[in-house]
C-alpha cells in the first residue's frame, strides 16, 4: 500500500505539472504481484434473455426528439430523412361514402375532434361537451368551467381534450375530467384551437376592438410564436369571427379565414404560402369555408358551409376534388389516424364518418 500511495503521488505531481518531460522520462517499474494472485471461479452468462421494447416505451423511458430541420440562408427549410418521408400513398376514392352518422343531441353543432376511429368530442350550442360513439351512445360529458359555450375543441397527441372560451379569455385542458386553465389573455380573446405533432396549440385569436386577428403558438402555457403580418406588413387574417386552423404534415398552418372567403397557408415559420379561394371554375356560388383539417397525404380539407361540399386541396394549394355526400351546412371537421373523415352538420347536429381514401 506504501509503494501504491506513492506511485500515485508521484502521477499526481506530474498531472499537476506544465513539464512534458516529467512524463517521458517517469517509470512506474514493475511491480512484484505474484503473491497477490487471485484465484476465481467466474460464473459466464450462458444466454441472454431477449425482450421486445416497442417504441412507446422507448419514448417514455427516455423522451424523444423532434424531427431535425436546417433553415437555409435563403429561407428554406431542410427537414430530416424522417421529416419528409413519404407516407403510404391512398388514392382519392371517386365516390367517398359515409360509414355511420352519429346524431349528437345538440340544436346546433360546430365542432367536432376525433379522441380514436370510434370516438368522437362534439362542441354545439350549449356549454356541454360530449364524448360519443359511432352509434351516437354518449360515452362522457363535461360543462366548462365557467359555464359559457365553448368556441372550439381540440384532442391533444396525449387524448386529453382543449376548448376555447371566448368570454372569459381563456383556453383550457380537461385531464382526468379535471379542468385547468392553461391560457388567460389580455386584449385578446381566443377562437379556435388545434393540436400539432410537436404537441403544441396553435390558437386564432380576435383584438378587444375586433379590428386584429393572429394566429398564436403555444407550448403550454408559453406563447413561441405570433403570426399576423406578410413580409409588406399587411394582415394575412381578416378581423371576422371564424377561423377554424389546422397543421399540415409539412408543418404549414392551414386557416379557414371565412370572411375573406379564403384559406390561407403559411409555412411553420409564419411565411404565406398561399391563399386557396375556391375552384376557378366556380364563378356562380361563393366560397364560404369554415371548417378545415389536414391528412396523412397533407391534402387540405375544408368545408364549404353555403355549397354543401368539402374541398379537397393538395399541400401547393392545388383544387383536387369536392367531397358530397349529401352533406348539410357542414361545419367542423376532423380527420382520425385512419383517414376518415368527420364532419359536423351544423343544422341537423349529426357528425358524419366519411371514407373519402
């Protein structure tokens, strides 16, 4: 133990040291450790016992990253190999047809957020809002806190459920039938409301004045982003009530700006993309979109409440087909992780599931 205190003293000093000749010119010696053998009896593995660890669990053991993307000195973005892989490609059916029609109870219904394929939150004209089956069975319901009607509602990545009130200025979660409050604003009052893959909330929102309107991103309670202006400074939003919004799969933010009788696309950085005003061949009746949603393919869906009919679009803002389907006033929309589509009829109160890949 002496020899070793010493030795170890001895690197010490020399690691402590600025002289590089202390190193080459030190030597350890060999130490005489013969009688210092051990003799073991070692007990090797003899095989390893093999378990399947999915994904979510990975992810819930040790988080995960978001897809990495580089922006460019020319305003593009780069996203990684995950990012812009394609899905599966589904071709449009010809002929979409609806596979169950779910009456819920509501005299007026607007928005609808899909919780899985067979379950579905609804938002009407009172302040209660239902969780429904495909056979219109009430499953759960819950009252907003403050008693108001709630604007929007939204199903966030963990199935918990968001709505907006517009009176009291807030945005709210219900998780575990437990209501908090997650954003109060000031001189500003929040409309309508989704989810993103980043588990963000984005959330259109209208000045006291209602002379303003902006879109705002949200991670919790912390806004991250605020979109209102084009690169002239002009407004992207008109200052008019209905602004259903939704995020693509490429990470563009879709808006059914209904008073400017136009949805309205910016990139994730809040860059215009486009504006879609309706099929050019259509020069007889208006375009009045309200709700919108988006798919695995980043088709744009919104519904165009006056026609009857939702509009298809791909990501460039290109017309590809109408959805019928006999709808009704169709308003809210929500697609699930299947691609089917749900649409809430504001005047009959039913939520329609329509295969439309």
């Amino acid at each position: 133990m002496a020899e070793l205190k010493q030795i170890m003293s001895d690197l010490k000093s020399i690691l402590k040291s600025n002289d590089v000749s202390l190193t080459s010119t030190y030597n350890l010696g060999i130490l005489n450790l013969e009688h210092y053998r051990l003799k073991s009896e070692l007990q090797y593995p003899v095989c390893l016992l093999r378990k399947e660890i999915n994904k979510d669990q990975l992810n819930e053991m040790f988080g995960s990253l978001s897809p990495l993307s580089i922006n460019t000195e020319h305003g593009d973005t780069i996203k990684s190999a995950e990012a812009v892989s394609s899905p599966p490609v589904k071709p449009l059916f010809d002929e979409p047809r609806v596979t169950a029609a779910i009456d819920t109870g509501y005299n007026r219904l607007h928005s609808v957020s899909c919780l899985s394929e067979d379950q579905v939150w609804t938002g009407g004209d009172n302040e209660t809002m239902k969780l429904l089956n495909l056979q219109s069975e009430l499953l759960t319901s819950i009252q907003t806190k403050s008693g108001n009607i709630p604007d929007d509602i939204a199903v966030t990545r963990d199935g918990d459920l968001v709505y907006t009130d517009y009176r009291n200025k807030t945005v709210n979660l219900i998780k575990n039938k437990q209501i908090q409050t997650v954003i109060t604003l000031q001189g500003w009052r929040p409309r309508y409301v989704c989810s993103t893959a980043s588990d963000d909330l984005l959330v259109t929102m209208v000045s006291d004045d209602r002379k303003q309107y902006k879109v705002v991103r949200y991670s919790g309670s912390t806004e991250k982003q605020s979109i209102q202006f084009d690169d002239q400074g002009r407004p992207l939003y008109t200052s008019g009530y209905t602004k259903y919004l939704s995020e693509n799969k490429n990470l563009d933010i879709c808006v059914a700006d209904q008073s400017a009788s136009a949805v309205v696309v910016v990139n994730q950085s809040g860059k215009l993309r486009f504006r879609y005003t309706g099929h050019p061949s259509n020069t007889e009746l208006s375009f009045y979109p309200v709700g919108i949603t988006t798919d695995s393919q980043s088709h744009i869906l919104t519904a165009d409440f006056d026609n009857d009919r939702i509009h298809i679009l791909d990501q460039d803002g290109q017309f590809l087909r109408y959805i019928h389907c006999y709808l009704e006033s169709p308003f809210g929309l929500c697609v699930d992780i299947r691609d089917n589509l749900f649409v809430a009829e504001r005047h009959t109160a039913k939520v329609k599931k329509i295969q439309y890949l």
